[in-house]
C-alpha cells in the first residue's frame, strides 16, 4: 500500500524576474509515489516551478507557500536538508555524467558529496543497475562507449543514489529515439513502484501522460489543469468520445458545415481527411449527424468510435484557452 504522506505543496506560487511575471498563482499537492508530469509548450514554466522547488531561485523572485518534504525552500538554511532528499536528473546527461569515468567512478564521486559509505554506495548502485538494466559489463568501463538509453538510464541512477524521497526529471524523453521512449518511460514507473518514490516529469512529450498519475497542465505560468489524466479526459462532452470520420475531398467549409451540427462541441482536424469530433449526448445523437452530413452531401469514407487520447485532452485545452484569450482582446 502506497502512503498518503505530503510529499510538495505548493500554494499562491508566484515568480517574478524584475518585471517580469512568469509564474502566477499556482497551486498543487503531491503525495508520496505519486508521479506528476508537468505538460506545457515551451515558455509554459514548468522549469521554472521546478527549480523554486529545487532551491535554485533566490527567494526575492518568488513568492508563495512552498513545502518540499515538509521543508520551505524559502530559508536558505533549509536548502541542504532539501538537497539531500531530492535527485534532479538533467535533460542532458553531460551534466549530471562525467563521460571519461565508468559508471562506478561516478557513483563514487557522487556519493562522496552526501557523504555516503563507499561499500552502501556500491550496494546501492548495483542494486539500481540492474532495476534499470545497465549491463554488468558496462559498470567499469567509461561511460561514453555507452549507447545513448543506458547513458540516460545511468543518469536517472545517478540522480537516485542517495535515496530521496522525491525525483525530478527534466525531459526525460526529448531526444530519445523514438522506440526507446516508451522503454524510459517503462523504466519510470518501474523505479516509482519498487522505490515509492515521487516523481515529477517535466516534459512535452504527451505520451508521458501514460505513466502519470497526475497531469499538470501550464501555459503561460498559470496551471490550467491538475488532476488525473483519466478524470481530463472524461471532462470533456460525453466523457471524451470521439468520433473519427474520414470525408472525400475534406476542407474548411465542409468543416464549418458540420460544426453547424447543434450537439456538436469541437472538431480536431487529424489528418488530410480525417476529423474527430466531440459532442454533447453521443450514443443519442451519433446517428442523426451521420444523417445530417449525408443530408449536407458529406461523403464519409469511413467512421470509428475511440476515446480521446490526452493528447487531444491537451490539444482542445489549450485551443479553448487560445479561444478565451482572443475573445477578451476583443472586448
Ligand atoms: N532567470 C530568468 N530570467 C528571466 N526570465 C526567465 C528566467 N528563467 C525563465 N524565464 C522566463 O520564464 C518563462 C518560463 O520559462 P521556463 O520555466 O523555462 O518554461 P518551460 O520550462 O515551460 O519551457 C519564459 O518566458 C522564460 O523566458
Ligand atoms: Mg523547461
């Protein structure tokens, strides 16, 4: 059974570089091994969240109620129990790696900073290894004859050797070949599951949602969304069932044509000729658009019935918030 023990809170954060307001009254709640994925475009602020968090912005930027394991980051004098019971892993490795050293070297270094025993830090290293999979032949050897997963898995090691209690990991799937960011993310929740360690994922990659158990969703340093991705997606009309039509010679007009469909809430356009359609009342009201488009001589090649993924949660959002944006210029 997993604890319900307040991992982060975090409430009225604000963050100002002089005039410059980046992060506005946001607020949220961890629990311990929760994992947390941070979604938002670049500019979002889910960085800057992050290092108020981590103790790497001075306390006259930012404002706010800010615990970190039942710590405030906003006394210095804190920062070092703090820095003890959390792990960053950088987007690139470069930074948290030395690449001439072998795997164990670096273990060695770093957990000579926290003041670890030799004999536990190998332990602990050997143990989180072989959870992640780096090979027993590659522990001694300098770490740039790795292959780019194992140097990102060693890295994600590295970041955990001192046993905290919370993991920061900043992109951990950006520049990961596509066929290896499913296995980072399987790493993941491999390593939440047996450590209970919380986790936050900064990233905009949305098939991180995968593995979330709460989606933070950012733009413009304000938090649009925190909550499961599951409870996102059933936000939305009909608890996000989508209806995927492919349509003969598809454009603006035949698009504007269907949106006149009174029940119909929002179309995605998802391909040359396919759009996906979200609408009040589905089972009921299915069969009367597909009459409405033959009506409108629509010609739909082929339909299918599928939920929305967080990806399209995402998508609509954030157009939604675009929307409301643009209209409040107008008035
Ligand atoms: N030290 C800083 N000084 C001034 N502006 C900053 C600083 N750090 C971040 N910003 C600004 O804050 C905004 C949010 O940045 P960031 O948190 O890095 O976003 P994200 O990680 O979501 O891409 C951006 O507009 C960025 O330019
Ligand atoms: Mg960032």
């Amino acid at each position: 059974m997993k604890s319900k023990k307040r991992m982060v809170e975090v409430n009225n954060l604000n963050v100002k570089f002089g005039e410059k307001h980046v992060v506005h009254d946001v607020h949220f709640n961890v629990n311990q091994g929760e994992i947390i994925g941070l979604f938002g475009i670049s500019g979002a602020g889910k960085t800057t969240i992050v290092r108020v968090l981590t103790c790497q912005i001075d306390k006259k930027n930012w404002t706010g109620n800010v615990k970190v394991t039942n710590l405030s980051p906003a006394k210095k004098s804190n920062h070092s129990r703090i820095l003890s019971k959390i792990g960053y892993v950088p987007q690139l490795e470069l930074l948290n790696l030395y690449f001439d050293l072998s795997p164990m070297v670096n273990v060695g270094i770093f957990t000579s900073t926290y003041g670890m025993k030799k004999k536990m830090a190998k332990e602990v290293a050997k143990k989180l290894f072989k959870i992640l999979d780096i090979p027993k032949d590659t522990w001694n050897k300098p770490v740039k004859h790795m292959s780019g997963g194992e140097k990102k898995r060693l890295s994600m090691a590295i970041g955990l050797i001192h046993n905290p209690n919370v993991l920061f990991l900043d992109e951990p799937t950006t520049g990961v070949d596509a066929s290896k960011r499913y296995d980072i993310l399987t790493y993941l929740k491999k390593l939440n599951q047996r450590l209970n360690i919380t986790m936050f994922i900064i990233t905009h990659d949305l098939e991180a949602a995968l593995i979330c158990d709460k989606a933070a969703i950012l733009k413009d340093g304000r938090l649009l969304e925190f909550d499961t991705p599951q409870n996102l997606i059933s936000s939305l009309p009909s608890y996000g069932l989508v209806a995927r039509f492919t349509i003969e010679n598809l454009n603006e007009k035949i698009i504007d044509n269907i949106r006149e469909f009174k029940p119909v809430q929002t179309i995605l356009r998802s391909g040359n000729e396919i759009i996906e359609i979200l609408m009040d009342g589905f089972d009921e009201n299915i069969s009367n658009l597909i009459q409405y488009m033959i009506n409108n001589k629509i010609e739909i090649i082929s339909m299918s019935k599928d939920i929305a993924s967080f990806r399209r949660f995402f998508q609509i959002r954030i157009q939604k918030e675009e929307e409301k944006e643009a209209n409040l210029k107008l008035v």
